[in-house]
C-alpha cells in the first residue's frame, strides 16, 4: 500500500471528522501520521471559505483509476481497513453515472448469500407476475414487503416452496438473467435443494443484481423495490445503510452462522439518484462473529460515503 495514499486518506478523514459530518471512518491508530502540511490543511478545512488563490490544484496522490481524487482516497482507504480485519471481505464499488468500477481482490470469492438473495427471488417473482407466468396473491406481495423490510425467513420460505416450481429450479435457472452468473446452490443441507438458504455467491453477483434492480426492471417494480430498500426495518439498518442519511441510502443485508462461521453482507446503492452501488460479502471464517462483520460492512460503507454528499 503506497504510504502517501493512506496519508491522503488520513487527511480525508480528519476532515470529516472536523466538519462535523459524524463519519467515524478508519481507526486514527489504523493509519499513519499526517504530515506537517497536512496537518495545516486539516487545520485551515475548519477555519471557514478557503483564501483565493491562482495556483493550480496538486496532483491526486492516488493514481490509478477513473475515480475523483476524493474517491480514491476513499478507496485507499476502505482497502487499508479491510485488511485489518478478521476473515475474508469482497467489495465492489460502482459509480453509476461514471461507469466506474472499483472491485477489491475478494470481489470475485463465493461466500453464502444469506438473506441477501431475497432481493432476487423478489425480481424473479415480480418479473414472472408481470409476464403472466404466475400471479401473485396480495398474501404473496405481504410476503415479498416482509422480506424486504425485516428480511423475514418465514415469508422467503412460503415465496420459496410455493413458486420454485416441480423442478424446484424456477428461481435459480433465472438467477443469471439479473447478472448472477456464480450463484451456486448448495447440496446436502436441506431436503428440499434447491433452496434460498443454502446459496452462494460473489461480490460481484450482488453488484450485478442491485444494477438490474436499478436500470433493467420495469419502473413500476423497479420505484416499488427502491423505495422498499430505503425504509428497511432497524434489524438491515446497517451495511451500505452506515452511509447516512444524506446519502439516502437503500440496501438488503445478509447474515447467518453458516458451515465456517459467521457471515455479513449488504447491497444497496448511496448518493442522488442512487449514483453509487455498493456490495460487501464478509465471510468471518471463525475469526469473528456477528457483531465484528457488522462492523466491518458498515465502516466500509462509511469510508466510501460519509460527508460525501
């Protein structure tokens, strides 16, 4: 990791901090030192208007990507903190209206789903009503909203059994449509296979869903799903959900204590328009439990987002 990026991180950081935005960003004991003049930055970002001056703008420190200087750092600065925590954490950042992607050197490792494909059957379901391959009850739609909102097993497993069809394959053939080409179901855990809780998938399978959400999908269902993600229960109040309210995040997170531990994950999207996707997986592998995954999705969240917008 080049030490002026995580500097340039650092400064960004102790700006937040400074503007009051509330970010709580890398721990300070996590990255090194700024130095003098970046000590007077942080110092003059507090004391109001910057002095007009005609001297060019320095060069981003952190070369090596599309993304804005800011979000550079930021990225730095999220694969800094990642690296100092307990398992195993894929991410994948994409700017919207860029066409920017930031994948981590995890984003492509598989990883049980848990809730977080429940996101998916919400589209197969909604998809196969509007073809008029199914119709869906209002009992169904009640189900689907408890899944979203509170991430309700008892909903997906009624959705599950009743629509998976006599192969039990309706959901899964469908799945790499929405761009989830790794999802892999897993055998030998329950007796009905395939089944939406023994699943997993990549980073990048969850970054893939949440873009089909957000630009394949029919408005109708597409405004229905967003605005579903952006008044989740507190329980999947955390994740990309840890960008903050300014960022008007919306997200479904995952978590279970699967065969290897404990794992955490969250999709959503942060910023106007939802211009920024965001997927985290964290498998634990019986380094940490619960509360440490948490954590971890949501600071990633915070490094990328708070006080950006």
């Amino acid at each position: 990791m080049i030490r002026s990026a995580l500097r340039g991180c650092a400064l960004l950081l102790a700006a937040l901090v400074l503007a009051g935005c509330g970010a709580a960003g890398v721990p300070e004991s996590q990255l090194p030192p700024m130095t003098a003049s970046m000590q007077e930055l942080a110092k003059s970002s507090s004391a109001g208007p910057p002095t007009t001056t005609t001297s060019a703008a320095p060069a981003c420190p952190v070369p090596g990507t599309d993304f804005d200087c800011d979000m550079r750092q930021r990225i730095q600065a999220a694969q800094a903190y990642v690296a100092t925590r307990p398992g195993t954490t894929g991410i994948v950042l994409r700017d919207r209206q860029t066409g920017q992607v930031w994948r981590n050197d995890k984003a492509d490792t598989l990883v049980w789903t848990a809730s977080t494909i429940k996101l998916a059957m919400t589209v197969n379901l909604f998809l196969r009503d509007k073809a008029g391959q199914i119709t869906l009850s209002a009992g169904d739609r009640d189900l689907i909203q408890r899944m979203l909102n509170s991430s309700d097993d008892n909903a997906a497993d009624s959705l599950w059994f009743k629509y998976a069809g006599a192969d039990h394959m309706a959901f899964n053939d469908a799945f790499p449509t929405y761009g989830m080409t790794s999802v892999q179901p897993q055998k030998g855990f329950s007796n009905f296979y395939p089944y939406w809780g023994f699943q997993k998938c990549t980073p990048g399978d969850l970054d893939a869903l949440i873009n089909y959400v957000l630009t394949q999908l029919p408005a109708d269902l597409r405004d229905y799903i967003v605005g579903q993600l952006r008044a989740v229960a507190p329980d999947q109040q955390w994740g990309v959900w840890a960008a903050g309210p300014a960022a008007q995040p919306g997200n479904k997170d995952g978590w279970s204590q699967e065969q290897g531990g404990w794992v955490m994950n969250t999709v959503g999207f942060a910023g106007p328009d939802a211009r920024y996707t965001l997927s985290v997986m964290n498998s634990l592998n019986g380094q940490g439990g619960y509360d440490d995954g948490q954590q971890t999705d949501n600071q990633v969240s915070k490094i990328l987002f708070a006080g950006r917008f």
